[in-house]
C-alpha cells in the first residue's frame, strides 16, 4: 500500500508507482492470489500503456487512470483491514 499511498500524496509519480507495484510487489508473489492479481493489474495496464504513448495529453488520462486505481486499492485495503 506504500506505494499507492505515495502516489496519491505526490511522493512518487503515478507512473514510478505503478510499476513498483508491478515489480515489487506482483513478482515477490508467485503466483499471485487471483483476488490480489485483479487489484494489481491495472497498474500493469498503466505501465505497459504509458511506454506505448509518448503523448502528453495520453499520458496525463494514464497519470489519471493510476491514481484512480490507487484510491480504489487504498479503499479496498483499509476497508479489509478495519474487518
């Protein structure tokens, strides 16, 4: 959750956190639970998607996708943890 976290409070760029979270954290677990895999893929997505699109306004709707995502999996996290 560091690194959702730091995305959202700017200490990270969407897109470094996105893929630490890729490579951090998915390849540590092998192979990763179906439910957390599902929480994680996007970051994928948005990772692989901001080194196909170059384009500033492309890569700002991606900046936005990732910090979507962040917020979600925060959400998701602390509601599982305050049950």
């Amino acid at each position: 959750m560091q690194y959702a976290r730091a995305i959202l409070d700017g200490s990270m760029s969407p897109y470094d956190g996105a893929r630490r979270i890729w490579l951090d954290v998915t390849t540590r677990l092998s192979p990763p639970p179906t439910d957390l895999w599902r929480a994680l893929g996007g970051f994928i997505g948005g990772v692989s998607e901001w080194d196909d699109h170059p384009e500033p306004e492309t890569r700002a709707e991606i900046e936005a996708g990732i910090k979507r995502l962040a917020t979600t999996l925060i959400a998701k996290f602390d509601s599982d943890q305050a049950n």
